[in-house]
C-alpha cells in the first residue's frame, strides 16, 4: 500500500490515508474521520445541504445521522471538489477494522468512483470477515511469491544466508514477503547445526502467528517504559502511516521509541515523524504480550487522554475497569444514547451491557440490562434481546417484567402471536401497577410521596400492549387494554394515551389528536428512532402522515444499515404507506419490495406479512389484480389463525379495491361488509373508516342504495370530518353519492373538492369527482358533466389506475368527448419499458423476452407491472392496441 501511495504522489496524485484500527471497530464513523479530516478545508466551499450532512455526522451541529446514500452523495461531491485540481487517492488499510458506518459509506463511494479523478484503493485480509466482504468493489487477491520471486527478494536482503538457513526461510515463509525479510534476522545468531525444529521454534504454528511471535522476542527485549508507549499506541489506534488521524491529537503519540524502531518494529513517518508500527502484526503482537493489568493500566491513561471524547474514553473505561462503578457505568450509558442517536444502535447495546457489568446495585444492573435488550429487540437482534433479560433473572426466577417485554417482542414480530402474548404482558404490567400501588400507599403514609412517576420497563410494557392490541384488532382485546391503561392513571404517558386513542378506533377517540400529531412533526430529532415510528404510526391513522415522511427518509438507511433495523423496516412501511396516498405508486412498490425482502431476512414475518398486505393494496389500485388476489390471500392464510384483525382487515380492504378496478360491484359489497355493515362502523376495526367509499360505492352500482344513503350518514354522525383531511373528504364525497337531492350533491362536492387538504389525496378525489361527473351527466347532459370527468381521467392516468382509467374513459366517451389518448402515453416508458411491450405485444412470453434482452422472466414481469397502468390497460391482450392507438396519437 505505501508503494502504491508513493508512486500515485510521483504522478502527482494527492494521497490521503486511512487505516482500520480493532481498537476504534465500534466507533460509529471512525474511520470516516481519517478520510475526510485533510479534506475539512473544501466542505466550506459545498453547498449548505451538503455541509449539513457532514456536520451532522462530525457533530457540528445537533440533528439526524445520515443515512448510507445521503452521506455517500455528500462524500462523493467532497471528493469531486477536491479532486478538481489535482487526482485523488484513498488509501484505506485493514479495511476489515473499519467500523461499520464509514465501511459502508466506503463501499458506497467506491462503487461509484470509476473514471473520475479520484480513486480509492483498499486492502482487505482475506482471514478475516469484514463488510467490504460484500462491497461488490473489483478485488485484485494479493497471492503469495512464486518460488523464483521468493528467493530473489530473500537473496536481495540476505545475501550472506547459508544454504541450510536459506532453504528453511523458504520452506517456511511459503511466499510470504513478510516472512522473508523477518525470519531470517530471527535465525541470526542461533547456531546453524541445531535440528529444523530447534531452529524454527514453532513447528506447527500457523504462519502469521509465528511472525506475530517472532516479533514477540524483540518486544520482549525491550524496557518496560518503551513496552508500556507501544502498548498505548497500539491499544489507541496510534502509530498508522502517515495522514491516518481523524484529527491531529486524537490518537495517543508515541515518545522516546527509537529502541523500538532499533529492533524492527517502528519506523518513522517521513512526513509527520511519529512513530508508526511497522506492521499490524507488531501491533497485535504489543497487545497480546502485554498482561491483563498492563492493558487495563494502559486503558486507563487513554481515557484520561480523550476525556473531552466521549465515545472514545466510554471505550477505554470500559476495557479498564474491572471492579463494579458507578461513575464509569454513567458514562458508558451516555456514549450509549450518543451512538443510538447516530445511527450505532448495536454498539450502544455493547456500551449498554458493559455499563451493567460495571453497575455498583442490582437495581441500575437490571435497568441497562433491560435497556440493552430493548435497544437489541429494536435493532432485530430478538434471540439477543432474550439472552440479556434472562441474564437479569435471579436464581429460581422464571420470568421479570422485562423478560415478559423480550419475549413479547420475539413473539408479535417474529411468530404474530397476538392472543398469548396479550395475556403475558397484561398480567405483567398488572403486576408492575400493583407493586407501585403498594409501594405508593406506604410512601403516602409517611407523607413522602408526590405524583406517581410512571417506571420505563411499564411505559415500554404499555407499548408493546398497544402494538398487540393495534394488530389483533379485536374489539374484547382493544377493551381489556383500555380498561388496563384506565387503572394505571398517571402512569400512562401522553404518548401512550394517543397511542391508545389513535392506534385503536379513530372514529370514536381519535377527534382531536391530528392537531398535536402534527405539532410533534417538527421534533423528531429530538426522539429515539422507535418513539418517531409510533408517533408515525398515529400519524398514518390520522392521514397526516406526509409531515413525518421526510424525516423518515432521512433516517431510514442509517437504521436499516447501523442501527435500529426492526424500527427501520416500520418506517419502510411508514414510508410506503405516504408514497400511496400522495400518488407515487412506482415509488410505494420498490419501498414495499425493500420491506419484504428485509423483514424475510431478518425473520421477521409479523412484517413480511404487512408488506405483503400493502403490496396487495397497491396492486388493487393499479389494477392488477391477479396479483392483489394472490397477496391477498397469502396474507389472509397466515393471518386469520393468528387473530391479527389488523393484517386480514388490510387484505379484505385490498380485496374490495380490486374487485371495484375489476367492475365486480357485487365482489366489492361483500368484501366491504365483511369488514364493518352499512350505517355503522364497527368498533376497533381500523379499516371500516378507510373503507368508507368502497362501501358507498360497491352498494350504489348494486342496486343497494339505501345502504349506502345509511352509510354516508353514518359517517357524517360518527364526525368523520373532525378526525382527518382524508375522512374529511371521502365522508363529504360518500355524501355527494348518495344525496337525494341535486342541490345537497352540488354542496357535499363543493365541500369534498374544495377541502383544503383534498390535493393530498389524488386517487380519492379522482374517484369524488368520476362519481359526481356521472350524476352531473344524467342530470344535466354530457357538456355540463366534463369539467368533472376529464380532471377525474387525467388523475387516474397519472396514477396508472387502469381499472379506473378504462371507466373514466368509457364516462368521456359519454359526454362526447372527443378521443383522448393516455397522458402518459409512450412518453412515460423508458426505452427498455417500451422494448419489453413490443416484444410482449408480439406474443412472446417472458421467458422468450428475458432471452432477447438479457433479463430474468421476474425483471420482465416487474416491467410489465409498470407498463400496463401507463398504457391504462390492465391484460396482456390489450397492448397491441394500447401501443397502436399511441403511435398513432404522435403521428
């Protein structure tokens, strides 16, 4: 690497450093620092976006960590900058110490850096995992010295070896450079007659631990003080070539170490003149030598050097206290919250359990453990979650609150066991209530005793049986939790109570509560990534979900990839959910194929289960609806058993859709009924309000027109229009449809079209307007019922709702329009998209397609999906006359 580096600065390139280093593995963007430090000066010159990014990284200012392609973007416009005047070369050592964060933002840039000015060139050991392992960047294995090479190096720098010594350095070194230049100076002096064995001293031994050995002699040969500086630098990371420091300073620097550099291992850096060890394995050979209480004494005097470093003295305190402290177990649980706030959700677990090891009581023991296991349940390490609260088990102990809260999580997310569970953990957090009660009444005779504080491990209890309750969606389950919450007063939180009241039936406790939903929009970097999650989650009951969504995109690829993962695959949901009512269908199905595959790895099913239901609600939408029934009843097979309301009711929902994109009104009306019956909405089913102009709908163009009239009241009784904006507009719409009279139609669609937040919601108003246009037309004529329709048409294309495309045009033909031609058109295909629909078009099947153009059958398909609603068509049969009524609208 030091050749490639020197003769990339002879061709005038700007070399920069880095290297990995065991001791900082755990420290989010460790090694990022040492990249980007010598750069520092060109981040003035990008714009205030790109700063903002890096300062929230490198702690110039308070906000969210950014996510991989965030940062990577910013990095690769850094090194673009810089690189203007002069080439640029990265240089990155023992990549496979590199913590996790800068390795995949590395990896990021990296596959990106081709033909350009700036390069980065990484070594890797192939023994040892490492991130880049998977980087998907060209790798060039540095195998060992042929035999001729061997021997003309070893030749080269001993040329005095005898011919025995010679060909035992060969044998021995098998090829390996470093062995060549290093075994022989540990032969020199040893008597030339003593038996092989003798003479190597490690039969057996695997190479690199014998030169880590033979380094160990020379190490052994030195005194105590300089043992004690290698023992520093190499317990801080020090002594790596030169332009490695994140920051000039904040790696110890070694002193008065030229007997070190005497015996082979130091050489001096020719540009800053620090000592830098000569070789990893000297540096592993300095630590392994070293006894317990040397390194914890060398530990020690590094977390006196970076007190002003929080994560970095968190690391060395912890490594050099042995007996329990309290002091050293605060700070461990602050550099934890640090990490989680930066996306280090695993390294906070390992700070987290250390700080336990370290607590003085068992009550504090117990309170990071628990901690430790929440933050491991968030970040979809579920077996891990379990094994820490079991740790916190007194001898003959079954089960503590904490433990009832691990195997909670493991239970919902990973079997969807809702019934069981509801029952643990209600019995848990009656248990906590009663202790406190107890505890509270002897406290309040002593006249000690203000208002009740509520405990973290029943506050996180409450949420967890919220989540349960929210997925059975099951009226007894939603009133035993009510009345649970109801008993504990105080204890409940301000969160937990709109958790209760939105995540259960917003039609009867949900007015209210979109106001302060929204307001807590503007803080969420101020809260942990799973409190942003639920307060989401209210949102999206709310239908104001879209003030959450741009701090989720900014954070979901941190958690996903360093953090919280099980709280990142929620806000890809969170996400999908958003993209579907803003209209961004395209977007919504490569988010929901994100989730599945991520919730699939991690074993997750509760969650694979809930993109399977989006993505049939999204297909329903787009008419496609082979595929909507498909998930649909994927989703209802492992659903319904389990009691999880909340999944089946998504699947009926989607079933509805489907059936009306199709015309199958009668289809549609018993999905919808089977979900909530006309004139009521039934209690705790979150769906039988979302679901309000499916019913309408499906009983109008059934013939069951009181049962719609009953519906639309229903809603407009229930307050409807208080809860959300979207209830607010399809209860208007639903009451557009059904309305006995032209003026009462008029004046609901005025309200519906006219409310303020109805541009949110394109698909709903598409269908408002469709619908009003069709009375319009039977009332008042064809001319009058056009302002309504062609708005109503140019939604659905835009959309690519094909079932609704076909009637809305069907509806145009009616009132005379002339013929229109897709919006979209071929326009919006791109060339690989309007390849695929010729050769389709054609007749060929996927597999035939696939051949021609060098795809799988499933990339075919997947661009067929996005084809079909652009054409507003919704079979195969239909694109030859799709793509001949285009062209010819172009000629």
């Amino acid at each position: 690497m030091s050749h490639a580096a020197a003769l990339a600065e002879q061709e005038g390139h700007v070399v920069i450093r880095a290297a990995g280093v065991e001791a900082e593995s755990e420290l989010p963007y460790a090694g990022l620092h040492q990249f980007l430090h010598p750069l520092l000066a060109d981040v003035a010159r990008l714009d205030d976006g790109t700063r903002t990014v890096f300062d929230a990284v490198f702690g110039g200012v308070q906000g969210d960590p950014p996510s991989v392609m965030a940062l990577g973007i910013a990095v690769l416009s850094l090194l673009s900058l810089s690189s203007a005047q002069r080439p640029l070369l990265l240089v990155l050592d023992d990549a496979q110490w590199l913590d996790d964060s800068s390795a995949d933002v590395c990896g990021f840039v990296g596959r990106r850096l081709a033909g350009g000015p700036a390069k980065m060139l990484v070594a890797v050991r192939s023994d040892l995992t490492s991130r880049f392992d998977t980087a998907a960047l060209p790798e060039l294995p540095i195998t060992a010295l042929t035999d001729e090479d061997a021997a003309r190096l070893l030749d080269h720098r001993y040329p005095e070896l005898s011919r025995r010594v010679r060909r035992i350095v060969l044998e021995q070194a098998q090829g390996n450079p470093l062995a060549l230049v290093e075994l022989p100076a540990h032969f020199a002096g040893r008597s030339s007659d003593l038996p092989v064995e003798d003479l190597i001293g490690q039969h057996g031994v695997p190479l690199p631990r014998r030169l880590q050995r033979l380094f160990g002699t020379r190490i052994a040969a030195l005194d105590e003080r300089v043992r004690t500086e290698l023992l520093m630098g190499a317990l801080d990371g020090a002594g790596t070539p030169s332009g490695t420091d994140a920051v000039p300073g904040t790696r110890y620097g070694m002193r008065d170490a030229d007997a070190a550099v005497a015996a082979g291992l130091l050489d001096i850096d020719v540009v800053t003149g620090d000592f830098v060890f000569r070789h990893p394995l000297v540096r592993s050979a300095v630590v392994r030598m070293a006894t317990p209480n040397q390194r914890r004494a060398a530990h020690l005097a590094l977390a006196q050097v970076h007190r002003e470093n929080l994560e970095r003295r968190a690391t060395h305190l912890a490594a050099a206290t042995v007996d329990p402290d309290e002091d050293v177990a605060d700070i461990l649980e602050a550099a934890a919250e640090s990490a989680t706030r930066r996306g280090g959700a695993l390294a906070a677990v390992t700070w987290l359990t250390r700080a336990a090891e370290l607590s003085e009581n068992h009550a504090d023991r117990s309170r990071r453990l628990t901690d430790a296991a929440f933050v491991a349940g968030h970040a979809a390490r579920l077996g891990q979650a379990h094994r820490l609260v079991q740790a916190d088990l007194a001898p003959g102990s079954t089960e503590s609150p904490a433990s009832v809260l691990a195997a909670a999580y493991r239970a919902l997310y990973q079997d969807g066991d809702v019934r069981s569970t509801h029952r643990q953990v209600s019995a848990a957090i009656e248990k906590l209530r009663d202790a406190g009660t107890a505890i509270a009444g002897e406290a309040a005779a002593a006249s000690t005793v203000g208002k009740a504080e509520p405990d973290e491990v029943l506050t996180r209890l409450v949420i967890v049986l919220l989540a349960i309750s929210q997925f059975s969606g099951d009226r007894a389950v939603w009133e035993s939790t009510r009345e649970l919450l109801a008993s504990l007063g105080d204890l409940v939180t301000e969160h937990a109570r709109i958790y209760r009241d939105t995540w259960s039936d917003v039609t009867r406790h949900g007015a209210g509560w979109a106001g302060p939903v929204r307001q807590a929009a503007a803080n969420l970097s101020d809260l942990e990534p799973w409190a942003v999650t639920r307060l989401g989650a209210a949102a999206y009951h709310l239908d104001v979900l879209s003030h959450y969504r741009p701090h989720l995109q900014r954070v979901v690829d941190r958690e996903l990839e360093t953090g919280a993962v099980a709280t990142g695959m929620v806000m890809l949901h969170q996400i999908m959910l958003d993209q579907m009512t803003a209209g961004e269908w395209a977007e919504a199905e490569e988010t929901g194929q994100r989730g599945l595959d991520l919730a699939t790895e991690h074993g997750h099913h509760l969650f694979a289960a809930q993109s399977r239901a989006y993505l049939a609600q999204l297909a329903a939408l787009r008419g496609q609806v082979g595929r909507a029934r498909d998930l649909q009843a994927e989703v209802d097979a492992w659903a319904r058993p389990r009691g999880l309301g909340f999944l089946t009711q998504v699947a009926d929902a989607a079933g509805a859709t489907a059936a009306l994109s199709s015309g199958d009104y009668e289809s549609a009306y018993l999905y919808a009924i089977g979900i909530t019956q006309p004139g009521a909405f039934r209690p705790y089913a979150y769906q039988a309000s979302r679901t309000l102009l499916d019913l309408v709908e499906a009983a109008r163009h059934t013939g069951r027109v009181e049962q719609a009239r009953a519906h639309a009241l229903a809603a407009r009784d229930a307050g409807l229009p208080d809860v959300s904006p979207r209830l607010g507009l399809i209860t208007y719409g639903a009451l557009a449809m059904t309305a006995e009279d032209e003026r009462e139609a008029a004046e609901m669609f005025t309200r519906a079209e006219s409310h303020p937040d109805a541009a949110g919601f394109p698909f709903e108003l598409a269908r408002i307007r469709l619908a009003h246009g069709i009375r319009v037309r039977h009332v008042q004529g064809p001319a009058a019922a056009r302002p309504y329709v062609v708005p109503a048409a140019e939604a659905f294309e835009r959309l690519g709702a094909a079932g609704w495309t076909e009637r809305a045009r069907a509806e145009l033909r009616a009132t005379g329009a002339p013929p229109r031609v897709s919006t979209l058109n071929l326009a919006s295909l791109t060339w690989q998209e309007r390849r695929i629909a010729e050769l389709a078009a054609s007749g060929l099947t996927n597999k035939e397609i696939g051949e021609r153009m060098h795809l799988s059958p499933r990339t075919v398909s997947s661009h067929l999906y996005r084809v079909f609603p652009k054409l507003g068509i919704t079979a195969r049969a239909a694109l030859r006359d799709a793509l001949g009524r285009t062209d010819a609208a172009q000629v």
